[in-house]
C-alpha cells in the first residue's frame, strides 16, 4: 500500500506485508510515527494469517487529498472512530463515498487506486482486512449475509456493503477498544486478536442485516457532530452521574431536541440507552477481573442499589452478575 500527497506527489507512506499476512512468528507487529508539514501520523500494524489489523490517529494542519494505491485483494471492516473523510476509487462503481466520525462500513477491493479527501483536523481510524482465502471460509454457503457483496467479490468489482454506513455501537466501541489496549504477547495475543475480531466481524454482519436505513432529513449542522461527539464523552468520562439530558445540552451547545435526535441518528442509540450500554460493559470488565464483589462492582458503576444492578445486568447478559465473580 503507498499513501502520496496529491498535490505535490510526494510518497508518504509506503507499506509491504507478506502474502496473505503470514508471519513467521505467528504473528507481525510494526509502528509508524510521522511528523510531515500536513500534521502527525501515528499507524499500529498487526498481521497473522489471513488477518491484517490497522489502527492510529491523523491531526492534521490543513485538509488534504491524499491519493492510495493498494495492490492485493482485501475485505475490510472500516471504523471511523473519529473525523470524517471522503474516498473516490478509480474505476468503481461505487464512486465517492463519506464517512463520518463513529460510522462503520465493510468494503471489498481487488486492488484499487483512489483518492481520500480529509477535512477533519483530528482524525482516528480502524480497519481490519481479511484476505480473500480467509473470507471465502465464511461467505460459502451464507452469500444471503453479504447481501450481494459475495457476487461482486467473484467479479473482482469493488463493493460496499451497503451505500449507508451504520453507526458503531458501544459492544464494537468495547472490542475496539480491546483490540488497541491488548498488552498479550505471541500466541496469546493472536488468539486474543482473533477472537475479537471474529466478534466484530459477527456484530457488524447482525447489524447490517437487521436495520435497513432509509434517506432522511438530518437536523443536523456543521459542528453538530463535534458536539455529539463531546456529548458522547461526557458519558464516557463519568459511569455514575454524568446529568440530564437538558444540562449535558447545555453543556456541549446545542438544545436538548437536537441532542436527542441527533444522537441517536448519529449512533442509532439514545444517549441514555449509551450510557446504559457502558455501565453494563464496565461492571462486566470488572466482575471478569474478580478483583470486586457485586455490591462493590454496583457501587462502581452507579447503582445504589445492588438488587437493581443484578436485575439490569442479568437483562443485559442473561447471567447473574455473581457467576461472572466466582
């Protein structure tokens, strides 16, 4: 894969992994920093058999086209954990598409040579690639999964899974982050890895073949989703208490309708559903420690009472908190 500026051609990034991501140790690691007159790059590597993972951040002084060529036939699961940007592949069909901060995609490439046009100054993605002989072992015999995509691959023709992205759900956000904060080493860690993205890979099919989103007016505006954004941090930074929905409005600029709409066309989720959804994953990282009781799990997470914690969580998972804590 080679990243060139497009307007003055200068290469950026060039990057040659093995065939079908092998690795002679079971699995590869490399690290990239880049400080460059259009802002820093920061890029994690991983690879192993059939899996290639990518993932960092851009800051960006300035917008930028930045042309990509990449020569070896992948399906990827795309994250945009934040930021927005615009791809334009050559000779494809699908033409230009956008995503926006916390929207995911799956797209299929026999090689291609495009553009990506970068607004946003503050930019982090997540990619997963899967090589062609590493899909075809789930695509045989589910072709209904793919939604047509699986005939387009045969073809050797780009393919998007579908034109609308879906947003990234807290369980993905809880993988990703997983994912990027893994500190295992050698076999543990690509087991870990796999095993995860596998999940991934399972939510993201369930959600694209359980919605079908339809076009729509948005009550969004430019700078609205950096509020979202912020809106969503204020949940993430505080499990307990982070306050109604009139004063986190309040707190990140916009009116409480707009808050409310919009996030939950931006994350197809309340914010309140969110946040829920991030306390039952916490308390569930906390019992799978077994450093904490159930009470002391509940009082970590906000709950005053433990009863209600146990009924919420067994709502949630299926299980009682307790058998997580043995």
């Amino acid at each position: 894969m080679r990243l060139t500026d497009d307007d003055v051609q200068e290469v950026l990034l060039e990057l040659h992994l093995p065939p079908e991501f092998a690795a002679e140790n079971g699995i590869g690691e490399s690290h990239v920093q880049l400080d460059h007159r259009l802002g820093n790059f920061s890029r994690t590597q991983i690879w192993f058999d059939g899996i290639h993972l990518s993932y960092g951040m851009v800051a960006l002084n300035q917008p930028v086209r930045i042309r990509v060529e990449m020569d070896t036939p992948v399906l990827e699961m795309h994250f945009s954990l934040h930021g927005s940007f615009r791809s334009q592949l050559t000779g494809s069909s699908v033409g230009g598409h956008t995503y926006n901060h916390q929207q995911h995609n799956l797209i299929y490439t026999p090689g291609f040579e495009g553009r990506f046009e970068i607004d946003s100054t503050e930019n982090q993605l997540f990619e997963v690639n899967f090589s062609e002989s590493y899909v075809n072992r789930f695509i045989a015999g589910n072709e209904k999964l793919m939604r047509g995509m699986a005939e387009q691959m045969a073809r050797r023709e780009i393919a998007l899974l579908s034109r609308h992205n879906r947003p990234i759900t807290p369980a993905m956000n809880a993988l990703i982050r997983d994912i990027m904060d893994c500190r295992k080493t050698g076999l543990m860690k690509r087991l870990f890895l796999e095993a995860k993205v596998l999940e991934l890979f399972m939510l993201q099919l369930e959600q694209f073949n359980t919605d079908v989103p339809t076009e729509r007016d948005t009550c969004l505006k430019t700078g609205d989703h950096e509020r979202l954004e912020a809106a969503k941090a204020l949940l993430e930074g505080d499990l307990q208490a982070p306050g109604s929905l009139l004063s986190i409005a309040h707190q990140v600029g916009l009116n409480d309708y707009k808050l409310k709409r919009g996030f939950k066309e931006v994350y197809g989720t309340t914010l309140f559903g969110y946040w829920h959804d991030l306390r039952m994953a916490e308390a569930r990282r906390l019992l799978c420690e077994g450093k904490k009781a159930v009470g002391e799990v509940a009082d970590a997470i906000g709950y005053q009472n433990p009863h209600h914690f146990t009924a919420a969580f067994k709502k949630k998972y299926g299980v009682l908190p307790s058998q997580l804590n043995r």
